[in-house]
C-alpha cells in the first residue's frame, strides 16, 4: 500500500510539537507505560490501524513484554495474565473508542472500576492516551500510512 503523506504530524507545521507535549504530560501521568502501550494497541486493533498495531506490539516486545500476552491483547476479557488496573484501563479503551456502539459508551461501571485503580491524574493521562490514539489511528487509517514506515 502506498501512503497519501509521508506524515501528518511533519505536514502540519506546530502540530508535531504539540503532541510531543501531550505525549510528555500522558508519560507524567502516573500510569504504568506497559499500561499505557496495552490501551494504546487495543484502540488501535479495534480502529484497525495497522501501522499502530505494528509500532505497537514492536514497543511492546522492545519494552520485554511477552509474546503471549501481546497476543492475547484482542480477547484479553478471556485471557489470562493481565492485572485488574489493566483490565480496567483496556475496558475504559475500548468503551471511549466505541462511543457510537451503545447510548452510554462509557457507563458509570467501566469509569468507576478504572477509578479503583488510578487517581485523577492518571485517569486523565489514560483518556488523553486513548484520546490520542484515536487521532493517530484516525489519521493513519485516513493517510494509508504503510506498515513499516516508522
């Protein structure tokens, strides 16, 4: 597949910037970074970006995750091997992804077990992670940015 930009954040001057600061904020946020890459591959499977879904699980294995939880991340309700503050933070994911699939997309339970596990702060760092993941699969979809081009 050949990609319509090279890449959006070097296209549109300032913008790339500004992420590397929401970025920095997200990372400062409290939220463990395995956490962090484990919502953002999810998001990214559910909006079938396959150039994050790359980056993803690379950053995962670089990062010494194991490959049998990398790959049960797509079924993880079902899997075993993940921590209840991770099970919560891909609920809270994929609920703030599929906000069109249902008339509450993120109920009060989903938001109220991801509040057991991370303060205020992190809760924010997690929105703005899925928030933010959301907008570079949205553009990468949108650009056809090719796997491999990272």
């Amino acid at each position: 597949m050949t990609g319509r930009l090279d890449t959006f954040t070097r296209a549109l001057p300032g913008l790339g910037e500004g992420i590397g600061t929401v970025i920095g904020a997200i990372r400062g946020a409290g939220v463990p970074e395995t956490t962090l890459e484990l919502v953002h591959l999810r998001v990214s499977q559910i909006n079938g970006c396959a150039f994050c879904v790359d980056t993803g699980t690379k950053g995962l294995r670089k990062n010494g995750e194991p490959d049998e939880r990398i790959d049960l991340v797509a079924v993880w309700r079902e899997a075993p091997g993940f921590t209840d503050a991770e099970r919560a933070a891909l609920a809270l994911g994929e609920a703030a992804t599929r906000i069109a699939d249902r008339p509450d997309p993120v109920p009060d339970a989903i938001w109220d077990e991801a509040a057991r596990h991370f303060d205020a702060t992190a809760l924010a760092g997690l929105v703005a992670q899925i928030a933010l993941t959301n907008l570079f699969n949205h553009a990468n979809v949108t650009i056809r940015r090719p796997v491999g081009a990272w």
